[in-house]
C-alpha cells in the first residue's frame, strides 16, 4: 500500500496554520499524524492520510490571526 498525503497551504494572508483537525461526517475527530503540532505555526503542512479510511471529511484549519476555515476532503 503506497502512502497517502494531504498538502495544506495558506496563501493570500500573513497568517499562518496553528491548528488542524479532520472530522469524520459524524463530527468524530479523525487521527492524523500527530508530528503535525510540533512544526505548527506553519504556512503549509503535510499530513500523512494513509491510515484514514475513503470517505468525505472535513478539515477544520484554525490560522494564527484567529480565522477558521473548514474545507470538505474526499479520500478515495
């Protein structure tokens, strides 16, 4: 099984990412690599999705400004 990655970028701010969370469509928060707290803040991160089943997510992405912005994930 090849690993599976998500890339995360923030652009058009000076902001940068302090906190991410995948959800499930249940609002179930979904494991992801947990490395990814220590390089935060950050303007792009990379998260390793391999272990997480197909289906619709939701990536909740918290900015260093206060922002929040919540992106639908579709992994096949």
């Amino acid at each position: 099984m090849h690993a599976m990655y998500l890339h995360v970028t923030v652009t058009g701010v000076d902001a940068k990412i302090a906190h991410m969370e995948m959800f499930d469509m249940f609002g179930r928060s979904v494991s992801v690599e947990t490395h990814v707290r220590a390089s935060l803040p950050s303007p792009a991160l990379t998260v390793n999705t391999s272990d997480i089943p197909s289906g619709l997510y939701v990536l909740h992405v918290t900015l260093t400004d206060g922002t929040v912005q919540n992106v639908k994930v579709v992994k096949k």
